[in-house]
C-alpha cells in the first residue's frame, strides 16, 4: 500500500512539474473554483483525514514516519486533484472525484490500523 501512495506521489510531483514548467493553466483566465462541491467534498475528506493523521500520532498509534507517509500521500491526492481542476475550468468531473474518493479511501484504511 505504501509504495503504491509514493507511485502516485511521485507521479503528481512530475505532474505538477509539467505544469510549472509550461506556465500557467488556461483555466487560471477562466477563474478558479476552489468552493466547488466536489472540490469541496475530496478537499474537506483531506482536511479531515489530516486531522486523524495528527490524533493518531499524538496517541501514539502511528510512528512519526508513518505519519510522514501517509501524509505524503494525502499531499499527492490534494495535488492530483488541482491539477485535474486545472484542466477543467477550476471545478473536477464526477469520475475524477471517484478516483480522488477511492484514493482517499486507501489513506484512510491505514490511519489506525
């Protein structure tokens, strides 16, 4: 499971590399909708899975690596889902959100386990 979350971490940081590299998306002239209620719903799982992350290590139930790890991975989730918005207009489409949604569901099975 670990080193599947690095593979996507990874391929974000490349991503978001490409993305720097070639300048601005276009969407930035359109506008950004950070509010929107899929961007909202994946961003608010990962604020809340943050917030696990955090207890769980104050608890001692996780390792301070583990902690590291999984929030690696919840940052690779977060990039990935600004890129996707990037790509369409400032807002995800709903197959994007399952993919963010199954993604965060593999985060949150290895908090406190």
């Amino acid at each position: 499971m670990l080193q599947s979350g690095l593979s996507r971490f990874v391929a974000s940081v490349a991503l978001g590399m490409a993305l720097c590299i070639g300048g601005a998306p276009a969407s930035h002239a359109q506008g950004w909708d950070a509010t929107h209620p899929r961007r909202a719903e994946v961003n608010g799982r990962l604020d809340n899975q943050d917030a696990r992350i955090h207890q769980e290590r104050a608890e001692g139930e996780i390792s301070g690596a583990q902690a590291r790890q999984l929030h690696a991975e919840d940052h690779s989730i977060r990039t990935e889902e600004r890129a996707m918005a990037s790509q369409n207009g400032g807002h995800i489409t709903t197959g994007e959100q399952r993919v963010l949604n199954q993604q965060e569901n593999g985060v949150s099975r290895q908090i406190g386990r």
